[in-house]
C-alpha cells in the first residue's frame, strides 16, 4: 500500500493491491451505489478486505515492534515480538499484508533484540567472574580480561597469557592471546546458519516464483529478517543457562559458563540442529502459505526447502555426534 502526503493534510492512503501493490482505484471508480466488503486483485489474484486497504490506520498493528514509537515502548515491543515469532502459527496469524513494511525498523529490530540478551549474558558473566577474582585473588589484569570474555563469548575468548613453542619446549609467556571460537563451532551450527541464509536468497533469486504471485521483495525481506530469531532463541539459552548456573552454584564461573542446559545442547546439538530446522521449515511454510498466500505454497516451499536443507546436511553430516544421533 502506497502513500503520500498533502500540504496541510493528513497521509493520504492510496488503495493498492497488499501484495503486488496494483492500484485498485480504476475498480473502485466502477463502483455505483454500493461498497463491496471483499475485493480480488485482478493483477495477482489476491481476496483481501476493502477496509485494510482504505484505511489508513490498518496499515499499522499494535504492539508490533515495526509500528511502535518511543523508546520504552518499543522495548516492550520488542520481546512481545519475539514471543510471537517464537510460535510462527501467532505471529502470522497477527501480521498481514497490508500491515506496513518499514525495512529500517526490520533491520533495527534484531539488533536491538541480540544486543538486550547479550548485555543480559555479559552482566551475569561478569558479575560471577567479579566474585571468583575477589574470592580466588586474581590480579586486575587477569579479572579484566575475564569480564571482557563475559560479552565477546562465544564468538571469541581471551586469555592473560599464551604458550609458545622454543628451543627448550612449550613456554608460557605473559602475553594476551585470543581464541576465536567462531571457528570452532559445531558443523551442525554451521548447517543451521547456512540453512537459513539459503532459503531466503533461492526465494529472492528465482523471480519467476515471485512474480508469478507478484510477491514484492519488501514481503520477503520481512519473512527473512524474522526467520533469522532462531539466533535470539539460542541466545536466550546462553541466558537461561547462566542464570540456573549462577542459581545454583554460588557464582561459580564454571557453571556459569556451561551450566546444565548447554552441557545438554552440546551433547545432544544433533538433535538441537534438527529442532531449529524443523522450526525454520515451519516458519517459512507459514510465511509462503498463510502471510503471502503464495500460489501452490507447498510446491514451492518443498522445492526451495529441499535445496536449504541439503547445505545443512552438508555441514552436519561432518559432526560425529550428529551422524550417531541419526544412527
């Protein structure tokens, strides 16, 4: 749905079709003595209702975090979104078509999620690391690089001190040295990574699906930015680990490093691969059938879907815990 403004007016809301966007004003001009409730798009076949797409205040949703201004608000808006994506079956059932695209809003949206959890991480890291360096006598130097790995793990870790090869054997050296355990990841996260980019980019790159149902890449680019909360949904682990960790043992570091619930992810990520897929096929199924009412929905997602899951397999095949699970 397009807009424009006036001088001294208020928004002007053009009626267009939600997903192609076709005018719809040469139908609405056949109109004589009455208004229809429903209307079908005669350039894309989509039925939508006359009221979303003549009034301007459907255009937004409450408490959706793309619609909602003010800061606090949209924190609120923010976990209440992610709450709806976390059950795809919610969040399609609440946001539609003609409910307005705001691209900046979608790409502000996951970073201001990951960022909230992280701090929330590092706050718990660092304050376990605060009490084991006061009780265990560790040097300023060695607690602040402890509460630096509190925010910059698990993508990296650092270390007060690193080991050298000489003439006379390993030697440890007061020297700062960083791991980048990104590098390290399971082959199964790496699958999963590469299953959720892949989806997306085949559905952006095969114009012919998309402009047979004249779906606008803005649609798309909604469906993919809100596919990628798996990675909030793991972050939220990390969060929920560190605080039974902490809970439960006196601020251990240890066990507010690992915990119980990633010991258990990390013993079972074969089967921890498989849910996040599984959740990621749900989402775009519902995304191509429910939110873009995409003709033959289900051909094309299995199609695209085949392709996304074999660049997981490809990845998870190399985890041996992953090829046991599945034996």
């Amino acid at each position: 749905m397009s807009q424009h403004a006036r001088p001294g007016s208020k928004i002007v809301t053009e009626p267009c079709c939600p997903r192609c966007g076709y005018d719809q004003r040469g139908l609405i001009a056949t109109w004589t003595d009455q208004c229809p409730l429903e209307g079908l798009c005669s350039e894309c076949g989509y039925a939508f209702s006359w009221s979303d797409v003549m009034r301007p205040d459907r255009l937004l949703l409450a408490g959706y975090f793309e619609h909602t201004k003010g800061v606090w608000a949209c924190v609120v808006a923010a976990w209440r979104t992610l709450a709806w994506v976390v059950v795809p079956f919610v969040y399609w059932s609440k946001v539609k078509m003609h409910h307005e695209v705001r691209p900046r809003r979608l790409v502000l949206w996951p970073i201001v999620v990951i960022a909230m959890l992280w701090f929330l991480i590092g706050v718990i890291r660092s304050a376990a690391y605060y009490i084991d360096g006061r009780q265990t006598g560790l040097s300023f130097r060695e607690v602040a690089i402890d509460l630096s790995n509190s925010f910059i793990f698990p993508m990296m870790h650092a270390e007060p001190t690193t080991w050298v090869m000489t003439n006379t054997g390993p030697t440890r050296l007061n020297r700062l040295s960083i791991d980048f355990v990104m590098l390290n990841w399971s082959p199964v996260f790496w699958g999963v990574i590469g299953q959720a980019i892949l989806f997306p980019a085949l559905l952006l790159a095969l114009p012919v699906t998309r402009q047979r149902a004249k779906i606008r890449k803005r649609h798309v680019f909604r469906a993919a930015v809100f596919s990628q909360s798996w990675v909030m949904l793991h972050l939220s682990l990390f969060l929920v680990s560190a605080i039974i960790g902490v809970a439960r043992s006196d601020w251990n570091i240890a066990l507010c490093w690992d915990g119980p619930v990633l010991n258990f992810l990390h013993d079972y990520r074969g089967l921890y691969g498989l849910v996040l897929v599984s959740w990621m096929a749900l989402w775009w199924w519902l995304a191509l059938e429910v939110g873009m009412k995409l003709p033959q929905a289900t051909r094309h997602w299995f199609l695209l879907m085949l392709a996304a899951l074999l660049m997981f397999c490809i990845f998870a095949v190399s985890d041996w815990r992953f090829s046991a699970f599945l034996a």
